[in-house]
C-alpha cells in the first residue's frame, strides 16, 4: 500500500466522509487517491479558510470532514482555525504539506516554514511531524486523538517524508 | 428596508429550517426575532456562512439557508466558484446586501458601488441567481425554497441597523444544539 493509499484507507477507517483540499505538489497523490476514493465527498476549495468554513458544515452535518493543505495557509487560517474551529469545538484533522523544509527546492517557501511551528504552537493545536514514511503508522491513531478531544490537530509531512517530489 | 426589517418578513419561511446566519449584527437581529436551534449563529470569522451552509447542505438532506452580507461574500469571494461547481438543491445563499459593513459603522462596499454580487454568482457559474428589491425578498425565497434547486439571492436593501446586545450563548452550546437539531430533522 502507498502513502497516499495508506493515509486515505485510516480516512476512510475513521469514518472521514467529506475532505476539502487545496493543492500542493507533494500532495497531489493523495488528492488524487480522495478524489477517487467512492467513500469520500471531496470538495476542492480556493481557500483554506473558505475550507474550513465547508468542513465546519460538513461536520455540523453528521459528517467528519477534513483538510489537505500546505503550511503556508497557517498564515491566513489563523483566524478561522481561532474563532470557527476552536471557539465551536470542532474536531479538524488537518493534513499539512510542510514546504520550505530539507529538499526544498524554493527559497520563498522557507520563509513560512520557519513560521510553520511556531504558529501552530501559539494556536495550540496539537501538532505532528511526519518525516520518515514509517510515520505514517500513527496516522490512524492522530485521527482517533483529534475526534476524542475536538480539536484541530496538524500533520505536518516534508519532503523526505514523501521521498522527494 | 434595513436588514432586520427583511429579516422579519423572512422569518415565517426560515424558521422551520435550517439557517447558517452571519457574524455580527445579522446574528443578533435573528437571535432576536425568532431564536431557533435550527439556527447556527456565526460569533465569528467573516466571510464563512455560505461556506458552512454550502458543506452542511452537501453532508444531509434536509434544506439550508445561509443569510449572508454583501461584505462578508466581498470577503470570502472564492465561495461563489465552490458554491457553482458543488451544486446542492438543498442549499439557498440568501445575500442580504445593503450596501455597506453594517456591523462596522456602515462602511460603504463595493458591492454598493460598481460591483454586482448577481452577476459575479453568474459568472461563476451559479446557475439560479436572482437578485430582487427587498420588498420583494420573502417572494424570492418562497420560490427558492419550493423550487428544490441551489439558489443565490441578492437581496438588495438600505444600510442601517437596530440596536441589540450580543448573543451571549457560548459557541459549544449553539453548536451542540444545532447538530441535534440537524440530526433530528434528518432522521
């Protein structure tokens, strides 16, 4: 089984059911494996706030919904990940492509990476670093986390992580 | 027509469904006029009703309204191209728009200016867009709400605004309440 595969068969496991997405290169297979997947309602958006704001009602729906993303939208969910996501109490797994890490290939994308744990840190929100492909092991047992304590919760996955893109 | 005064002549259609309503003084106006658990009250983030009523329409059957702002669309402008491409009959975006930030001191918007929300939902491929006068909102969302079909509303009105405390309701509290509520209703 893939990475990609692996990470949307624990989705489907924790009962996941809608999954909004915003692109990013290295994570365009798994994008792929949720769009294809007959279990899942993927929503692509424009924005990772407007996603948010779709996994919010998803969630308010009676389905658990998640959201694929890259770190540098820390810089404009912070408000929404504080008085939607937190305030409400709604449980988010947050799948998070951390760019500007070992094997980056473009400068700009260090600048948020340096922000990347700090934000996360100040925001509270319970935070895990993929960086070896045996990490994805805990995926299953991060989703569990995020639904017994409805919280946002990050996973954040490097390069390495996905071998190089 | 100020806002509250569409929102009066709404009630009677909303109250027996499910509403996501705006942050801020649109919240407070139908808090005030007929609180429901089939309300969701936005304490919070501006721009998001039409993104939390478009994925709670996607997640269940039963019909949803989100009361959104000219403002708060200007905001979140990306909702109408997701709103466009995931079509859910069950789901109305009624935008009241007056013309200004109404929760911020009557601000004017662009969207009283030279920009037209109806044909930025048409351009974005919205299919059922209609915008109408403000007396003529109630009639709009009666059709809306017998036509079984995804419908954007602009609902064009004048700035102002009545004077009402906040919701002093704890966000768990109108969240949990809600959900039951949904729950209820769609089993």
């Amino acid at each position: 089984m893939s990475i990609d595969e692996k990470i949307v068969a624990d989705f489907v496991a924790n009962r996941i059911e809608f999954v909004t997405t915003v692109p990013c290169k290295q994570l365009g297979g798994v994008i792929d494996q949720v769009e294809r997947s007959p279990q899942i309602h993927h929503v692509p958006s424009n924005k990772e706030d407007e996603g948010m704001g779709l996994c919010a009602g998803a969630f308010m729906g009676g389905k658990r919904a998640a959201i694929i993303m890259q770190n540098t939208a820390l810089g404009v969910t912070g408000n929404t990940l504080a008085t939607l996501i937190q305030f409400y109490r709604i449980p988010l797994p947050m799948l998070i492509s951390y760019r500007g890490e070992l094997g980056e290939p473009i400068a700009c994308q260090v600048e948020m990476a340096v922000h990347t744990k700090a934000l996360l840190a100040q925001l509270h929100i319970p935070t895990y670093h993929f960086h070896r492909q045996e990490d994805v092991g805990e995926f299953d047992k991060i989703l569990k986390y995020t639904y017994m304590c409805n919280k946002p919760v990050a996973i954040l996955t490097d390069a390495s992580f996905w071998g190089g893109y | 027509m100020i806002r509250s005064e569409v929102l009066r002549e709404i009630v009677p259609l909303i109250s027996d469904h499910l509403v996501v309503c705006n942050i801020g003084l649109p919240s407070q106006e139908l808090h005030h006029i007929d609180d429901q658990p089939s309300n969701f009250y936005m304490l919070g983030t501006m721009g998001l009703a039409s993104s939390i009523g478009l994925g709670l329409a996607l997640a269940q059957k039963e019909k949803v309204i989100a009361i959104d702002g000219d403002g708060s669309v200007l905001t979140n402008l990306g909702t109408l191209p997701t709103v466009a491409n995931n079509v859910a009959d069950n789901f109305i975006l009624l935008i009241i728009d007056n013309g200004s930030y109404g929760s911020t001191g009557d601000q004017p918007t662009y969207a009283g200016k030279k920009t037209s929300l109806a044909a930025v939902a048409r351009a974005c491929g919205c299919e059922t867009v209609v915008e109408v006068a403000a007396k003529d909102t109630a009639q709009a969302l009666k059709t809306a709400l017998e036509g079984d079909k995804m419908t954007v509303i602009v609902s064009k009105c004048i700035s102002g605004n009545i004077k009402l405390p906040v919701i002093a309701m704890d966000p768990v509290v109108i969240r949990d309440r809600f959900m039951r509520e949904v729950q209820r209703r769609n089993s």
